[in-house]
C-alpha cells in the first residue's frame, strides 16, 4: 500500500521545471539521444537532485513508439516525436514525469495524435478524487482515446503510485477496484504508439486531496515543435 505522502516540495518542481527546460534547449536534430539524457541528469544533479527516479528515457522517431524504451545512440532526426520520461530523488522521495515533443516539420497526424493523449490525460486527471476506484481513472483515458480511434495503440496501464520508491501501489489499470484516498500520489500517463512510426506519452504526478487533486508537475503541456 501506498503510504500517504504530501508529493512534490516547491524545491522538487524547480528542480523538474530546470531539466525539462534545458531538455528543450539541447533536444535538435543530429544530437544523441544519450546526450540529452546525460546533460538532463548532470543539469539536475547540480539543481541539488540527491539522484536520478531512474535511467532518463530519450526516445526519438520510432523509438518513441517503444512504450519503456531508454536513451540509446540513436541521433535524434527530424520528423518525429521524441518522448522524454524523467524524475529526480530529493529527501528521499521520487518524482517522474513525462513530456514529448516533435522535432522539425510537423507532420499531419501528429498534432491529432498529440491533442488526442492531452485530453485523454486530462480526463484521468479530473477523474482522480477521493472514493473512486482507480479501475475507473484508467477508464476515464481510454475512453477518449476509442472515441478517437486509437484505443489500441494505448497499451500499457495509465499509471501507479509514487513515493520512496518510483513504481509503488496502487496501479491505474482496469479492473482495479482499490479507492483512491487522500495523501495517495499517482501518476496518470496515457500514451499511443504506433510500431515503426513514433509514439505520444503524457505524464504527470497526481496527489489526491480531501477535496479532489493537485497536479505536482504543473509545467505546459501544450503541442510543441522544436
């Protein structure tokens, strides 16, 4: 069982805010994959991260589409979606996060794709309240995401607790039937991929109050293209 935990200090979200920042300044075409990861962990450590959630994943083009793929050789090349999935540990606790970009030329059906993971990870988000069962906050993604036509390509679980260690009780999954309860931190992080083209993931920590929730990674997520 997840212990009741407040989530993200405002050091933990500077900290977040910082590397997703610099993530944004070095992600361009022709630099590996490994070095973005690489910059993004050195730029935490010196914005006082105690260490890495886990190994940063950097997946680019069809690696995107790799749902726990982590930062290769690869050079990262225009025309496709780069995932970038991180989290740092202060005092003890673990943070995570996902947010994707598009490098280059947008292409017509990724913007759709994109705005399509969106709401369905604002649907997760707003269903996340004391006394529901977390079977129905996965529910509530793909739901949006049959409605669009691309129920299939989401094919992992929509999220799971968060604390002194990164994957903890309870999952987001269907079928679950645990109540969330206030103080439980969660994820919710739906995603599409489509093997050989790219993939879109949308993460953000979620702790649940006595009056609904609080997102604890705030930072846009609005379609972006660099």
């Amino acid at each position: 069982m997840l212990e009741p935990v407040i989530g993200l200090s405002a050091d933990e979200h500077a900290v977040c805010e910082t590397v997703e920042r610099f993530a944004l300044e070095v992600l361009r075409p022709g630099v590996k994959e490994t070095e973005v990861a690489a910059e993004m962990e050195l730029t935490a450590r010196r914005a006082g991260a105690e260490e890495m959630s886990f190994p940063t994943i950097i997946a680019s083009g069809a690696r995107s589409a790799l749902p726990h793929g982590r930062a290769s050789e690869q050079v990262i090349r225009a025309g496709g979606f780069v995932v970038c999935d991180f989290g740092v540990i202060l005092r003890g606790y673990c943070s995570d996060q996902t947010r994707t970009v598009w490098v280059g030329p947008v292409a017509d059906d990724a913007r759709p794709a994109y705005e399509a993971v969106r709401e369905a990870q604002q649907a997760a988000i707003d269903a996340v309240r004391p006394g529901v069962a977390l079977g129905e906050v996965d529910e509530a993604a793909r739901k949006v995401l049959r409605k669009a036509g691309l129920g299939k390509f989401f094919t992992h679980s929509t999220g799971h607790g968060v604390g002194l260690e990164i994957h903890e009780a309870p999952r987001v999954a269907a079928g679950q039937e645990e109540i969330l309860q206030p103080g439980m931190v969660i994820t919710t992080e739906p995603g599409v991929y489509f093997p050989g083209k790219w993939g879109v993931r949308i993460e953000d920590m979620v702790v649940v109050t006595a009056g609904g929730r609080d997102v604890l990674t705030p930072t846009s997520k609005d379609f972006l293209a660099v």
